[in-house]
C-alpha cells in the first residue's frame, strides 16, 4: 500500500485486540497494565472489546485509571461471559460480533495487538485483509512480547514467499517489542480516515 492519504488526522483513539485471557506468564499481564497507563499518558483513548476479564479487563482499567477515555463495544451473546468492566466511559452493546467489528474499526485511528487466542488472531487477520484491500490506512502495530507473536511473523512472512500474498503485505505489521515503541511508533505516525468504511460489509 504505497498510496497517500488525501487528508490526515491525529490519532486520537486505539483499538486494543488482546486476550480474554491473563495467559500462562505473569509479563502478559504487566504488558497489558503498562500499555494501558502509556495510552493514557500519551493523550489518547482506549477502543476495546468491553470485558473485565483476562487482559482485555487490565489494559481498560489501567487506562481508565490512568485518566484514559475508554470505549467498549461487546456483542450481545458476550455481555455475561465476558463481564462487561465498570466506570466506562461509553459502552455500546451490539446484536452480533460483525456490527462490534465494524464499532470497534469505526472508533479507532489504530490498532495494536497484544498476546491473545483465536479472537485475537481473527481480529488480526480481519484488519489486516481490509488494509490490504485498501479499506483503510490505519497503522497496524504488533507487539512481539517475548516473542509470542514470532510464529505469525513467520506465517505471514510465508504466505508471501508462497506467492499469495505481495511482499507490501509483511509491512502492514508494524512489529515491536514492548508498549513503549508501540506508543513512541504511533506518536510519529498519523492516519487518514478510510474512504471506502462503507463497504467493508
């Protein structure tokens, strides 16, 4: 994707895709909780699936706590499985997981990815194709910690070696290390908002 926005605008809110669970390290949970108060410091808001738990629930309230706006957006058929977080600063609940894809992309300039499950990956994925269908040009950025997410480099990285997918497609990842280059990676970066948010259902 090399074309150019027409127009730019800060990046004002993150969708945050990450785990309903806290995983098996306690780093995952102290990533969360350090990304959360970044966002805040850097001036920006929280867009995120609305859970309380696993560290979807500790990125929301370290970035609540820290003085971050925080939107969620959960489906109707998750609102009790996933306990919807208290002191919000907008919950939305939708009829199905599409429409709480859609809120969740219309609310947010950028994306960053945390350690997560299946949900997380489909997520992923999802944003990623719509990038490189030229939907939107909204920055993509993976956070590598300790290297949970190097399979998926590796996976994307031989989907284009395999010839389906262009070499431009690795670089729809913006990949790091921890929740400091994620934010210092975003405070240089600005979007522009998609002109074809329309069609993506």
């Amino acid at each position: 994707m090399k074309s150019t926005p027409h127009s730019t605008t800060p990046i004002r809110n993150v969708c945050v895709y990450c785990g309903s669970r806290l995983g098996n390290k306690p780093s995952y949970e102290a990533l969360a909780s350090d990304l959360g108060g970044r966002i805040a410091s850097a001036g920006m808001g929280l867009v995120y699936g609305a859970g309380s738990i696993g560290l979807m629930g500790v990125v929301a309230r370290a970035a609540r706590d820290s003085g971050a706006p925080v939107i969620g957006i959960i489906p109707e058929h998750l609102d009790a499985v996933e306990i919807t977080q208290d002191g919000l600063t907008e919950l939305h609940v939708t009829q199905n997981m599409h429409d709480r894809k859609r809120m969740m992309f219309d609310r947010s300039d950028a994306f960053i990815i945390l350690p997560g499950g299946l949900g997380t990956l489909d997520e992923t994925f999802e944003i990623m194709t719509w990038a490189q269908l030229s939907l939107h040009k909204k920055p993509i950025i993976l956070i590598n910690h300790e290297d949970y997410w190097t399979p998926l480099v590796e996976l994307v990285k031989n989907v284009v070696d395999g010839g389906f997918a262009s070499a431009e497609n690795a670089s729809l990842l913006t990949i790091v290390d921890t929740a400091e280059q994620a934010i210092e990676k975003l405070k240089a970066m600005e979007t522009a908002p998609s002109e074809a948010r329309s069609e993506l259902f």
